[in-house]
C-alpha cells in the first residue's frame, strides 16, 4: 500500500491546509478547495478551523488548534493566537498576544498594526512609544489604509503623545472616509471628547448617518432623544433597534484582527440603562449612590466635618456635586414611562435565546425598580459558571448593594477580586475595592488596602478614584496627612470635573449672625462652610509648598494623562434638531 499520499495529506493538515492572501496588511488563511481531507482527523491542530473558532467567539477551541502549530513557528498561527488571546480580554494574555505578534511580525510585517493596538492597551508609556513608531512606519511606507484610525486611538489612549494637536483634524478626516473602520474610528472619538467644542453634534449626525455599520449608535441616539425629551424619536429608536438586535451580533471582519463587534446582547443591555441612567462612565455605571454611607454628607460629599478654629479667609465653593435641578431635561425624562420602556427592554431580552437574558440581569443590578420580580441573581451566577467577566463584576454589585439579596460584602469582595485579571472589568474592580476598603464594608476600615486599589483605579483614568485619594490624604483614619500629595490627587480629580468639596465645621467666638450667607448651624458657636479642598490648600502653603505640589501634580498628569470625565445630561440635551 502506498502510504506517501496519506503522509503528503498529513502534513498539508498539520500546515492548515491553506494558503495566505492579504487583505488590507493583514493575513488571511484561505482553505483551498482541492485541499485533502481525513477521516477522524478532526482532532488534529488547524490554523484555519482555529480561526473560524476564534471568529466565532470559541476562544478555548481556537487556542487549542493554534497553539500548537504557533509553537512550531508558523507564523499565521502566531498571527491568530495572538488575536485570540487579545479576544480573551485577560490582562495576562494582552502580553501573550504581544509575544506572539513579534514572533510573527518578521515574516507578517502587514501585522505591525495589529501588535501596536496590543501595546497601547498595556497603557504603558514606553509600549505606547513603540506603538506610535509602528503606526508611523505602516503609514508612511506602506499607506496602510488603516494607520490611521490606529494613530486617533493612540491618542484618545495617550492624548500627551498628540503633541502638533492633529487629533481633531484627523477625525473629521475620517469622518468622511468611504471606509467604515475609519469613520466608526471617528465616532469614537467624537464619543470620547463629547463635552468638547461641537462634538456632540457631530456625534449625533455621524451616529444617524452610520447606525447600519456601528450599532453602538443605537446607545447615543437614545441619550440624544431622552435628554431632548423626544419621545417619539426615541420609542421609534428602540422599536428599531430590537428588530436589529434579535438578528443577532454581525459577524466579524476577518480581515481586522483587533476588533470585534460588540455582542447585540450587551448592546441591548445598555440601550435599557440609557433609558434611566445618569450618564456617567460608560464602563461603570455608578449605583453607590442609590445606598450613600453613613459617612456621606447630604449632598453625596465623601468627608466628615472638620473642625477649625476660626474661619480662613476662603471663597464660598459654587460648584455643586449635587444632580441637576428637576427642571433639566434629565429630570423631565426620568418619567415613569420612560422607566418603564427600561423595563419593557430588559423583558424582551429575558425572552430571547443567548446571552440576552444574562445580560438583562447584568444592566438590571444597579437599578432595582427595573425587574423587581425576576431572579437575577441566579441569572448572575450562571453566567460566572460561563466565564463571563460581565457577569462575575455585577454578581459583586449585587451582594454589595443588598437591594435584591441579603447584603454580603464577603461575596462582593471575591467576585471583584476576580475580575481584576479582565481588561474590561479591571478598572471599575480596582475603584469598588477601594471604596469597600475604606468605608468599612468588611469590618474595620482598611486604608493602605484602599488606598493601593485607589491609585491603580485612578490612574487608569477613574477621576472618583483620585477624588477618594485626595481625601484620604486630607482626612482620612488611618492615613497620614500628606497636603502635597492631596493637592495632586485633588488637581487630577478637577480635571475629572469633579472638584473636592470640604465641610467645615468653623468655631466662632460670638454666636454666628443673620449676616452669614451660605452658613447654617451647626452646634452653639460653630457654623458649617464649604469649601473647595484646593482653594483651602492654595492659601495655606507657602509658596515653596506649592510649587511642589504643582510639581508633583504635573507629573502625575504626564505620567497618566487619561482621566475620564461625566457627561451631564445638557451635553446631549444642548444639540439641536437638524
């Protein structure tokens, strides 16, 4: 028997069985269709079935088949497992993929782009640095037609490595490509700087004009609508957009080896919590608010009163963190309609096949007048049994707030510190760790704990983080008084616009008089004030201290430049109807 055509087909499965074109710079494996088959080889490692399960989102089957031939250093297999590893959302396996692109990238040059994505998300300045130069070089001696919507993400992540300012000129550029990547590329970017010049109009015309290829848009519209008070508009939208939604997520590009649609289950997930959200953090919705601890002030202000002498000579602090007057539009579309179109959304999803119902009870948690009658919590629970991240995040939401289950930190505590090994997850773990440690939610306060889980949170880009860390260092048990290093924190935290407030409690030699505006009693001879912590810093240093403090200030801006700012509702609200 002549056994030289099995061993020749072999090895043509054990190589993928494919050829490689290129689409764009970046490999794509293409089964030929002469190739020969065996039976029962299914088993057998195969670049092109472990990119169709990468594809397909089975990322354990995909590294199974890739790995292996990776390891014997094929290089289309390298180029795979890498994406697959940066699909896995681990912070682990980020650096993996990087591993794996520069094993390819000798004989892949066209994945230069793909490896440069994998180095922003390190955050790492000095990986970022090396990113840039690979963006540059794909652009400028390869016109990659991607390069530069790779650039704009590079400076949305590292806006201090835009230094000629290109940003804005080179989104509306590709606000105008023919080429969806690009100008989904813009709309992000025009999501990200919002609040900035004209951008909020220019991502409402972009959203309408592009909602067939970047269903994120549904999620801006509805904010448009609701905070314009539009009803019509946006009952149409979400009709719309559940039609759209039960079609299902559309596939992925093969050729882009970095992004992925987001799932329509999650999509579908956030266009409910756009019905009753304040709009804050898109990666976080914040629900601490909902059950303020006892160490809160009426107004939501972190600090106890701190009590003083005699008053300094202080500017009364204007701003307020107070939410908006009921006679904003976010308070005319907080309507009991409106929650219940919430509501309506998230049932349709407990009604369809996937993951939509896991995903009505991850957007369910933080708001408890939405599915009060549904068990979310085995829903939760079901889905951390999957490996969701998603899922794993809001189960620790759900035990903390003890709104829907009895209240145990013990279990918030471990579901977080499981997901800090998750891209997506890790930022909003780090700033609920913090804040559990320091208010005391497992006992007595753990303020080194807190504050280490702060400053990672915050130098990610949580601006609540560095409001927590310039307190802590003002007044917090447990923590020495450091004002250099508050003034820092409490820059950074402006930056965020979100300026720390003080409540001082200022003891007077005659009883306060009529004639003190803005004061109120506090106990006999004392009045309580409210200042901005910066305001009272700036007047007590001397002028070497504040020097220092701008100092350390400035480098810590320069070391971390991304601070994520909220959006209020007049954002949305303030763009007119075409």
């Amino acid at each position: 028997m002549n056994r030289l055509p099995i061993a020749a087909a072999l090895l043509l499965v054990m190589s993928g069985c494919s050829s490689t074109t290129f689409n764009s710079g970046l490999p794509i494996l293409v089964k030929p269709q002469d190739a020969a088959i065996i039976g029962k080889a299914e088993g057998l490692p195969d670049i092109a079935r472990g990119n169709q399960a990468r594809l397909a989102g089975r990322l354990d089957d995909a590294e199974r088949n890739l790995k292996p031939l990776a390891e014997r250093g094929y290089p289309d297999a390298q180029v795979y497992l890498a994406a697959t590893y940066v699909q896995m959302d681990r912070i682990d396996k980020n650096r993996d993929a990087i591993l794996w692109y520069r094993a390819a990238l000798p004989s892949r040059p066209e994945i230069d782009l793909s490896l440069a994505r994998a180095l922003i998300n390190t955050g790492d300045r000095v990986a970022s640095v090396e990113a840039k130069s690979l963006i540059l070089r794909a652009r400028d001696r390869r016109d990659d037609p991607a390069a530069n919507s790779t650039l704009l993400f590079l400076y949305m992540t590292r806006p201090d490595f835009d230094v000629n300012k290109e940003a804005p000129a080179l989104a509306d550029k590709l606000s105008r490509s023919p080429l969806p990547a690009d100008r989904i590329a813009a709309i992000t970017w025009y999501r990200e700087y919002i609040a900035d010049n004209d951008h909020a109009a220019r991502l409402f015309e972009l959203c309408k004009a592009n909602l067939d290829i970047h269903l994120n848009c549904f999620i801006d519209l509805a904010h448009f609508y609701r905070y314009r008070n539009e009803r019509p508009e946006l009952d149409a939208l979400v009709d719309h957009s559940l039609k759209v939604f039960a079609k299902g997520t559309p596939p992925p590009d093969p050729a882009v080896l970095y992004a992925v649609p987001e799932p329509v289950e999650r999509l579908a997930g956030r266009l409910a919590a756009a019905m009753v959200e304040h709009v804050e953090l898109a990666d976080e919705v914040e629900f601490f608010e909902t059950f303020k601890s006892q160490s809160q002030n009426d107004d939501g202000v972190d600090n106890d009163d701190a009590g003083v002498d005699e008053s300094a000579d202080l500017p009364e602090a204007q701003i307020s963190p107070t939410p908006p007057p009921p006679d904003e539009p976010a308070a005319k579309a907080s309507s009991a309609a409106i929650i219940e179109k919430a509501d309506l959304i998230l049932r349709w999803m407990l009604k369809q096949p996937g993951d939509f119902p896991l995903n009505a009870a991850i957007f369910a948690v933080p708001y408890p007048f939405l599915l009060p009658d549904v068990d979310i919590g085995s829903l939760l629970k079901k889905g951390v049994v999957e490996g969701n991240h998603a899922a794993q995040f809001a189960l620790g939401d759900y035990y903390l707030a003890g709104q829907r289950t009895v209240l145990n930190p013990q279990e918030a505590e471990k579901n977080y510190l499981a997901c800090l090994q998750f891209g997506s997850t890790v930022l909003g773990a780090n700033y609920r760790l913090g804040r559990m440690y320091s208010r005391s939610e497992l006992g007595n306060p753990q303020p080194t704990k807190a504050m280490n889980y702060y400053l990672q949170a915050a130098r990610s880009g949580n601006g609540r983080a560095y409001y927590s860390l310039a307190y802590m260092f003002t007044a917090a048990y447990g923590i020495r008084v450091d004002r250099i290093n508050a003034y820092a924190f409490a820059r950074r935290s402006e930056d965020s616009g979100r300026p720390l407030i003080l409540r001082l409690r200022v003891v007077q030699r005659d009883p306060p008089t009529p004639s003190m505006e803005g004061a109120k009693e506090a106990t006999p001879g004392a009045v309580v004030k409210a200042y901005k912590l910066l305001d009272r810093l700036r007047a007590e240093f001397t002028p070497d201290e504040l020097a220092r403090a701008e100092a350390l200030y400035e480098a810590e801006r320069k070391a971390f430049p991304v601070v994520q700012r909220p959006v209020r509702p007049d954002v949305y609200a303030g763009v007119s109807k075409p």
